[in-house]
C-alpha cells in the first residue's frame, strides 16, 4: 500500500459514503455495493476488503449502528473478496459479467442480512420472503450504478495504474 492507492482507496469510500447517505429515502438502493465490486476487480481483494470496512463503519455512523453493521461488514467483504479474486484471476472482465455478479450480490446481501433476523428472533423466511422486493431494488440499483459508475472508475483505476508504474521505475 502506498499513499497514493490510501488516498485512492479514502476517495472512494467517501464516494461510497456520500452516495449511501445522500440516497437513503430509497429503500436498498446504493452504490456502495457497485463501487466495491469494481474495486475488487481492479485494485484486487484486499483494496475491496479495506472499502468494505471503511465505507459499513463510515456510513452507519452517520446511519444508524446496530447488530445489523456486523453483518454488513461480512457480506460486503464477501462481496468485495470474490470481485477481488474474479478480478485476479480474470485480467479483463466483462463490463456484462461484473453487471450480473453486482446483481447477484444484491440478493447475496438481502439473504445475509436476513439472518441477523433469525439470530435475533428464530424466524426467517416471512422476514426473507417480505423482504424479497428491497433485495430486487438492491440488485437492480447494483447494475444501474455499476453502469454508471464504470466509466468513471474505469479511467480512475487506470490513472493509478499509470501512476503506480511509474513510482516504482
């Protein structure tokens, strides 16, 4: 880690940040879950892992902690683990495959969090099952945002890389 990936890293867990707090109105829809995947496939696993974390804390202090934080710390380095590894070993990733990975995190992410349900009170399918419609917005604002996003970080990622060649040689 150098301080110029550090900083990278504070940008986008601002971003991250802002967008979760700025978009809360809207049931499960974030980009936090988008901007840590696209993460994860450029920067590798652990730049995903330290977002995650960065970007749960930052954002339920201004949200809300509770025993939910704990499990959405989990799934988003969950989440972000797998990209980094898909981004690992797979040097050019699909923009189609990381918009279908991003939608299948969003109902990932519903069924994790739906067992602090069963952790606190023993019930969890009418809780899963009613839950299903904010697990669809959840995955359908991934793919939108992923869109949206992958240009930006795209060319901000490959900034790094250009950046990060040239500091070491």
């Amino acid at each position: 880690m150098n301080t110029y990936k550090l900083t990278l890293l504070a940008l986008l867990a601002a971003l991250a940040v802002v967008g979760r707090y700025a978009l809360q109105f809207i049931p499960n829809v974030q980009p936090i879950t988008a901007i840590i995947i696209l993460t994860g496939v450029f920067l590798g696993p652990l730049s995903a892992l330290i977002l995650s974390i960065l970007s749960v804390f930052l954002s339920n202090m201004l949200l809300g902690m509770g025993i939910w934080t704990v499990w959405q710390i989990v799934v988003w380095c969950l989440i972000g683990l797998t990209a980094g590894t898909i981004g690992v070993v797979w040097k050019k990733v699909p923009l189609i495959f990381i918009i279908l990975f991003s939608v299948f995190s969003g109902y990932f992410y519903g069924l994790i969090i739906s067992l602090t349900t069963y952790q606190v009170t023993g019930h969890f399918w009418p809780y899963y099952l009613a839950g299903l419609p904010f697990d669809t917005a959840h995955a359908i604002g991934n793919a939108v945002f992923t869109i949206l996003l992958y240009p930006l970080l795209h060319v901000l990622f490959q900034k790094y890389a250009k950046n990060r060649f040239r500091m070491k040689y």
